[in-house]
C-alpha cells in the first residue's frame, strides 16, 4: 500500500512516517518501479507500534532503539522496561512541580482577589505575578 494508506491504517499523517524514516526510526519501505513507497501489512504493525510508543512519551532514541532490536530479531523488552521507568519517574517528577505550581496559583488568585488593581511602587509591573515564589517550574518561550 502507498504511504497515505499506510498512515491512515496506522493512525498517522504521512508527514510523521516521512520524519520517522528520515531519523532512521523506521527503515525505508520497498519502493515500487516507478519510486512509490510500498507498505506492507508488517510495515503498518510497526507505524502503529510507534505511535503507540510516541503516544505514551518515550522518546524518540528509545523508539529507535526498539524498532532496532526488533528488526535484528531481538527481543527489546529490557529497553521498553527502561524507558517506562524512566519516563514514569519523570511523571512523578512533575506531577510535584505542578502540585507545587497549583498551590502558588490558588495563593495568587486569593491574593489577586484581595487586592486593588494599582501598587503604590512605579516599577512593578504587575503586583500580582510579582508577587509569586515560584522560579523557573515551567519553561519559558
């Protein structure tokens, strides 16, 4: 099947199996005479495999990785164990941080509720945001 059956069977745009093949994630389909990506049933089992793996955050490497192993005949279990551990201490990680930034937004709104909209001092910005504990838990863009 050409690649826009594939994605569609798989759940996929065509653009994200492109990507996946260009970082080596995916190995290059067999191709027909006139140069068409041709996709087996096989090749769709390991496109919705990556996007299962996407889907649940692990990275894009240990995908690589992975579909490697499983390529060469290996069984990638350990890889998979490694990278749910991770990725699950990594939730637990921020799931604090945003506990944390929770409790210092519901401290904000208290506090943006009791006081008036002007601040005596003239380099303040804004009293409210000013007002805040919390340093560098979200990345800035």
């Amino acid at each position: 099947m050409r690649i826009g059956e594939a994605a569609a069977e798989a759940g996929l745009e065509a653009t994200a199996i492109r990507f996946y093949e260009k970082q080596g994630v995916l190995p290059g389909p067999e191709r027909t005479d006139s140069g068409y990506r041709d996709y087996s049933d096989e090749d769709v089992d390991l496109l919705r495999f990556v996007r299962r793996a996407r889907n649940l955050g692990i990275p894009l490497d240990d995908v690589r990785e992975i579909v490697e192993l499983r390529t060469r005949g290996q069984v990638p279990c350990e890889v998979v164990r490694r990278a749910i551990a991770r990725e699950a201490t990594a939730i637990e990680f921020r799931i604090a941080e945003l506990q944390v930034l929770r409790d210092e937004f519901m401290r904000l709104q208290l506090l943006a509720e009791e006081v008036a909209d002007d601040w005596p001092s003239g380099r303040c910005v804004c009293h409210i945001v000013e007002a805040g504990n919390i340093t560098n838990t979200r990345r800035t863009r």
